[in-house]
C-alpha cells in the first residue's frame, strides 16, 4: 500500500510540473524533443505555442471532456446520462470529492498548460535564442510568442479560479531539478489580478485577425472585459468591452451568408454550420474559433461536442416503430451526455430566432429515401406519412426519473458528422469559443452595475433585433434578465457555471431550474475539492482543502 501511496503521489508531481524523465536515462537522447532542443529560436517557440494550443482542444475532445463541468448542472443544462461528468452533475454529494478522477484530470490538464507556457515565457528570454523568421522583426517575434504564452496561462488560470477558488500561483518553470513540494493556495484575487497582468501584456502584441485557431486581439480584451467584471470594475470592464465592440473588423452576423444561405434558416445559425465558423469563411463575429479539421496539421481529432449534446434522436419509438434515420443533414448520431433544461425551453419568444427549429429541434419531419443521406427512408409508424412531423416534448423536466430522453429538444450549433460515417459519435467540426455577442452582453452586465439601465436596454436590444425578439427599456433590465438573455443567446457556448458564479447566482439559479442534480447541490459545491493526490504531493507544506471537503 505504501509503494502504491508513494507512486500516485510521486505521478501527481510530474503532472504539475511537466518534468522529463528522459534526462536521467540519457543526458542527451537524440529522438527526444526536449525544452533545450526546442527552445533555440523562432521555429521552436511556434512549435511550443502550437502544442499549448492543441492541449487548449482537449476541453472538448473526448468522453473525458471538462467543458461538461463548465455547462452541465446549471439552470439551462443538466445531465442526461450518467456517466463521467454526468454522475458528479447529477448526484454531487459523496460523489464531489477529492478523489474524483475527472476533477483531479481536469486539475492536472490545467497546470499541465501552466507549466508548458511558463516554460515559453521564461526561455523566451535566453539572450542566445535565434528570433529571425515570422512576419516580424526579432522584438517584434519574441513579443508575440510571450504574448500568446501570457495569453494561454491567463485562460487557464481563469479556469483553475472559478473552479477551486485559491491556487497555487506558479510563473516560473518547474522540471527535474525545481520541483517544489512547499506549495501554497494563492488568494483567488491575487491570481485574477496576474491573469490581468498577463492579458494586458498579451493585447499589445496579439493581432485583430491571428492565424486560424489562435486568440484574436478581440478574444484577449474580452477576457479582461470579464476577469473586470469578476473583481468588480465595471468601468474598465466596459472600456474593454468597447474596444472590441469598436474594432471595426468585429461584427455581429445579422445577414444569411455561407454555405447554407440559399436554403431555408436564420443569420442567428449561420455561424454554427462547418464552413462558415471561421473568420476567413465570412465569420465576422467570431474572436476565437477552434480547428478541428479531419486529418489536418494541426487539427485536432475526436471533437465529441456534437455526440455529447445531440440526443439519440433515432431511438424515438412511436407505436413500437423508430421511425427516424441516423442521417448527416440531422446530425449524425447522438450520444446526449446533456440536455437543456425545461426552464430553458420556458423563456423564449415563439418568434425569436433563436427558438426556432433551426436553431432548436423541437420537431422532425418524416423523409423518404432521396430526402435522406444515407439514401434510407425513414419507417412510417401506423397512421402516419412522409412529410409529416415528429414533435419532440418537453412538458414535464428531467429529473430523476425521467432522465435518458430521445425525446428531448436540444441545441442545433453543435450539429455536423462526418459525411461518410453519419454513424460515428465523433465529429471535426471547428469550434466557436468566443463571439461578439458575448462581449455585447458582457457591456450589458457593466452598464447596469454602473446604473445606467438605459444603456445597458439598448445594448442588449443590439442582439435582440438579430434574432427578431421584442426589444427591452430600461425598466427591464436586472441582472437576472441579463443571464435570461445570456442563456437564449450563448447556451451551450458560455462557460455557463461561471456566469452564474460571477454574478453570484449559481446556487440560487440552479436549485430554481434544475431538477435533474439541481436538486442536492449545496453551498460548498460553489467550489470543487482540491485533488487529494495534489494535497499528498505538497510533501514539505499542508496544503488546506476547500470547506466542506
């Protein structure tokens, strides 16, 4: 039992420290890509950011993914199988504990991009490094690497801060020969203050229009627009809100375009459809978008954002029949880790854009074989025709037991399969991570903490009048309506948990609307157990747990 003890304790310090135990094999092993062979000039540092961004991916990349603690057991999202994330966010409890599997990865992934980017930061400054290449002068190379770097460790300690509260706060590299095992849980301000600190750096040498897949200048102001917001500053969230708002080249899609603007559907949905997410395919709105192009340098694979969120819609039964095929124009196949919840299908408009089957299935209409890819018909269960529609039903919430619907209305953006395996439960379509509207909303949130609910009316109106939706006065405006209109625009986008946390609302929220796992959160789940293999590393130093725990 000790050696086992010892083992897990001595892993977990790798994890946090990215250490590379090919040196005390070989002091200089030729097929091994280490930090001193990587880090010698322009071409390495571009290869380094590359691989900080390709770890950035794995949010949404497998079963595992974090991005369902991100969203999953607030007010308009729950789990819909339990499994993986899905068990903590429907039964919390015991299951929320410093043993659990999936918050210690989700821990270790974090620091695991801290450390890679420390690293970055702090070889960028060896006096010997090569800077010649890019599209810049050497300063002006070396500037821009940092500047990413600063970037990347930013959003990861954003991450780490809403998740645990108070983290260790490490800037510096850690290898073979820094371990520490002293550390301590810097206060949650401090470390919001150095993601600050970081992202101005970053927004000086960011560009507006960055290579595919990276942060925009646009993407990093609104992240400060928010971490102002978390420390309460209103007015320097809203100057930096503005200043994207105001960037020329950022603008809200408001007119069909793209690959689907001859057929039926919304400007709202246009960005959602693979081949229209990205900038340079007529994006205006988009800060950061995700690549995740099949078979791609540089793509990433596995995407299952589409798996976990679309249900299993070809299991419906009417009459005994599964009258629906798995087919690419529906989707493909759906796995439903999640499901929005009732409140969520409660507080649209009928007219908003934003509601309607193009943006959430709530129907299906029966097709034949030339309607249909692969060429199958759908069967037509007694009584019924091709043409006629299969209404989904959300009248009564998911909740215990009731959870596990083929039925279940859900969110379109994340739709998309792979053409010739419509059967497949992973997809490679890019990723919106940031837009526009989102920034919009954020000056929303500012204005009213500045008591000027007129302004902050007419800029959420701004988005209203996209998606046809009545537009709001000022009396209005509360920061409840603020997260009502956040949830219709940016469901399944935000990291919702966060929203509600910032604003002080997630349990209040959650306990309101969510019946599936709602139900039995408590105050102490506001935050998440420190890993216990994390508190039995920190061998020289107590490292304190989370109340309740």
């Amino acid at each position: 039992m000790k050696l086992k003890i010892t083992s897990a304790i001595f892993i977990t310090i790798l994890l946090l420290t990215g250490c590379d135990l090919t040196n005390s094999l070989d002091e200089d092993p030729p097929h091994i890509i280490t930090s001193d062979k990587l880090y010698t000039n322009y071409s390495g540092f571009e290869t380094g950011i590359n691989g900080a961004y390709s770890e950035i991916r794995y949010e949404i990349r497998d079963a595992s993914q974090p991005f369902q603690i991100f969203v999953t057991a607030t007010d308009n999202m729950c789990p819909n199988y339990i499994s993986g994330f899905g068990t903590l966010a429907s039964k919390w409890g015991a299951v929320n504990n410093s043993s659990n599997s999936y918050l210690r990865n989700a821990f270790n992934w974090l620091y695991g991009i801290i450390n890679a980017t420390n690293t970055i930061i702090g070889r960028a400054e060896d006096e010997n490094i090569d800077w010649k290449g890019g599209k810049g002068t050497e300063t002006e190379n070396k500037n821009y690497i940092i500047a990413e770097a600063k970037a990347i460790r930013a959003w990861a300690y954003r991450h780490l801060t809403y998740l645990w509260g108070d983290v260790p706060l490490s800037l510096v590299e850690s290898s073979g020969n820094s371990i520490k095992t002293d550390w301590e849980r810097t206060p949650v301000r401090q470390v919001r203050e150095q993601i600050i600190e970081d992202l101005l750096f970053a927004e000086q040498y960011i560009p507006v229009e960055p290579i595919a897949g990276r942060m925009s200048k646009g993407a990093v102001q609104h992240l400060l627009a928010e971490m102002y917001l978390v420390l309460n500053d209103p007015g320097k969230a809203l100057q930096w809100a503005d200043k994207v708002i105001n960037t020329p080249a950022y603008k809200l899609v408001t007119e069909r375009y793209g690959i689907k603007a001859d057929q039926p559907g919304v400007p709202f949905m246009d960005m959602f459809y693979q081949g229209n997410k990205n900038r340079e395919e007529g994006n205006t709105e988009a800060l950061w978008v995700w690549q995740f192009g099949f078979q791609l340098i540089g793509g990433g694979t596995n995407p299952r954002a589409r798996a976990l969120h679309l249900q299993r819609y070809m299991d419906i039964k009417i009459g005994g029949v599964q009258p629906l095929q798995i087919t690419f124009e529906r989707g493909g196949r759906g796995k439903a880790y999640t499901a929005p919840t009732k409140w969520f299908m409660e507080i649209y408009e009928k007219k908003d854009d934003r509601f309607s089957n193009h943006a959430v299935r709530q129907w299906f209409i029966l097709k034949t074989a030339d309607q249909n890819t692969p060429a199958k018909a759908d069967k037509l269960p007694a009584g019924m025709s091709y043409g006629d529609t299969i209404k989904l039903n959300w009248t009564v919430p998911l909740d215990a037991a009731t959870w596990e619907r083929n039925d279940w209305p859900y969110s379109r953006k994340h739709e998309g399969s792979i053409p010739d395996d419509v059967a497949s439960d992973f997809n490679y379509d890019d990723y919106i991570a940031m837009r526009l509207a989102d920034t919009y909303l954020l000056k929303a949130e500012a204005q009213f903490r500045l008591n000027d609910p007129d302004g902050a009316a007419e800029t959420i109106n701004i988005i209203r009048r996209r998606s046809k939706a009545s537009e709001i006065d000022a009396g209005d405006v509360t920061i409840d309506f603020i997260l009502d209109e956040r949830s219709r625009e940016l469901f399944n986008e935000e990291y919702r948990r966060y929203t509600l946390l910032r604003t002080k609302k997630w349990f209040e929220r959650t306990k309101a609307h969510n019946f599936f796992g709602g139900e039995k959160i408590t105050q102490r789940d506001t935050l998440f157990p420190i890993p216990q293999t994390v508190i039995d590393a920190n061998l020289t130093s107590p490292m304190p747990q989370n109340p309740g725990f």
